[in-house]
C-alpha cells in the first residue's frame, strides 16, 4: 500500500501510484475543516532519512469527498481514507463523510508526532484513543485501521488499547520524533523545530514495533517504515506483518511496489511457499 502523506490528494496522483504498482491507497490525512500546514522548511533530508514537519495541511473533508468519488472512478484498488482531529466527534463526523463518499477503509492517523492536540497526542493516551476508536466504530461499518506511533514506551499496550476499543487492523508505525540542526545557523532547521523522522534510518525501530505487537496482538498488522526494497518487506512478513506500506521510497521511485511485489513472487517461489501468509510471522519461532 502507499503510506498516507506521501502523494497528497489528487486523484491524478494516486492514478499514477495505481500503475506503479499499489495493491491499495492510503490518502494522506484529511480532518473536519481545512488546514494550513507550517511555513518552509517543512522537509530535511538527513544521511539516512526524511525529517518532515509538514503540518497535516489538507482542504477538509467536505472538499476531498468530490476527490475521493473522482478517484473511485479512475482506481480499481482499495482506497483508504486517512483521518485525523482533535476530539472524537472531528474523528467520527471526518469518517462518516469518508466512507459515504465511498471509501473502502479508514485509518486513523493517532500518531502524527508533530501537531498539537492531535495524532501521537492522542495515540499516546489510551483514555483517549478509545474514546476515538469507539465513536468512530459507531459512525462506519468499514474496516478501521489505528495508525501507532512509536513515540510511546510500550507500543503493545497501545496496540491492545486500540484492538479492545474496536479496531480492525493496525498500521505500525508512523514517523520517529526527531530534530535536525543547522551548523551554520546553529538553529533548528524546520521551522516547527521538530519533526517525525521516515525512510530507512526507522526500519530497525518499525520492524521491532511490529515484533512485539504480533507477539501478543491477533489482528492483522500493516508494516511501515523504512521500506524500500524486497528484503525489507518480506523482513517485515517475518516479524509478523500481513501487508506492508510504502512512504518515502515512492519519493525516489513510483514504480517501487512493482519491484517490490516482483521480489516478494521471486523469494517466495524459490523457497517453495504459495502465498506471503505463510511466511508471516516466522522470525518468532526463535
Ligand atoms: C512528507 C510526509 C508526510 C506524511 N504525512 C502523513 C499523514 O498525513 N498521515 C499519516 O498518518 N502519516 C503521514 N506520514 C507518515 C508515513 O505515512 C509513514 O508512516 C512514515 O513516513 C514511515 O514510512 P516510510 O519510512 O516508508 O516513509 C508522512 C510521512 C512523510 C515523509
């Protein structure tokens, strides 16, 4: 799948992600009314990743429900609507509209580490989180994904709070809290300061996330972080992931789930499997 954020809202570009090669799409993450995001720089490229504080911009739920039926016409994978607010009424009213514009899931963004009052504010609070989860899952019958952020001290306890409050899935994980800094300047250089860390510098820290939660948790998992080739994938079906999303890597390479998906065919072959389920989760037998 494509990792929310990443491509923005317009159906031209997920068109594109389709073609590359996608088996779904997660839209970046859309609330109740419209948002600006921060001021430049909002990106920093760092020697093993992207530090991004983008700000959640978006044009509100009211103006992307015409994108998400545009985009219902144009694709023939699933499209799933990525949520964010800052009350659990935001969240259910945002994932009424999403689903009667037509899409096939939502995933709640409660991890965004870099807006206040919202995402990882929220996933970090289990009082809150279920609060969250349990009005949405009265507002839609589509499956409901909960996006964890690894900005917490115990990821299991949070993934267990979001199974118990109704969740169907998980996504595991969104961006690392992280800070870049300017020698020169000697300041911070994003302009919110701080900013959630992607790309292969996380991979390590995605992948124990999805461990530990698939040790104790019994819904399917949905890998992300760091992702870029084959072998990061299938790693992440051995740590436990059904299926896996991709971010930063499609920056680089649209086509990057065709390589990806041909790699996976190719491993699985060689080793004699028929299909990625039975591979998930073997790294645990150790
Ligand atoms: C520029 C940028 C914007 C993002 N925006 C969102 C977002 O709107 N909602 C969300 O849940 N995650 C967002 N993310 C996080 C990604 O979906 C993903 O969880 C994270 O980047 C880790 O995966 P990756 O290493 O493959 O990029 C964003 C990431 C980047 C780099």
């Amino acid at each position: 799948m494509l990792a929310s954020g990443i491509m923005g809202y317009s159906a031209e570009s997920f068109t594109q992600i389709a073609k590359g090669g996608a088996g779904a799409i997660v839209t970046k993450s859309v609330s109740t009314t419209p948002r600006t995001g921060y001021t430049n720089p909002i990106v920093v490229q760092t020697n093993t990743g992207l530090l991004n504080a983008v700000g959640l911009p978006n044009p509100g739920i009211d103006s992307f429900t015409q994108e998400i039926k545009y985009t219902k016409t144009l694709i023939h994978i699933p499209l799933i609507v990525s949520i964010f607010g800052y009350t659990a009424k935001d969240y259910s009213t945002t994932a009424k509209k999403a689903t009667e514009a037509g899409a096939d899931a939502i995933e709640l963004n409660v991890s965004c580490p870099h807006v206040k009052q919202t995402g990882a504010e929220i996933g970090q609070n289990p009082k809150l989180l279920t609060e969250i989860i349990q009005q949405v899952r009265t507002t839609t019958k589509k499956p409901l994904i909960v996006k964890l952020s690894p900005n917490v001290t115990n990821i299991t306890t949070l993934a267990q709070t979001a199974v118990d409050a109704g969740a169907d899935a998980l996504t595991a994980i969104n961006t690392l809290k992280a800070l870049a800094i300017d020698s020169e300047t000697q300041l911070p250089i994003l302009s919110n300061i701080k900013g959630g860390l992607s790309g292969p510098a996380i991979k390590p820290v995605a992948l124990r996330c999805v461990y530990d939660i698939a040790e104790t948790i019994k819904i399917p998992i949905i890998g992300c972080g760091g992702i870029s080739n084959w072998q990061d994938a299938i790693e992440f079906f051995l740590a436990g992931a059904t299926a896996i999303q991709i971010g930063t890597a499609v920056a680089n390479d649209m086509n990057v789930f065709q390589t990806i998906t041909k790699g996976v065919d190719t491993y699985l072959r060689q080793k004699h499997y028929r299909s990625i389920e039975e591979i998930v989760g073997l790294a645990h037998r150790k």
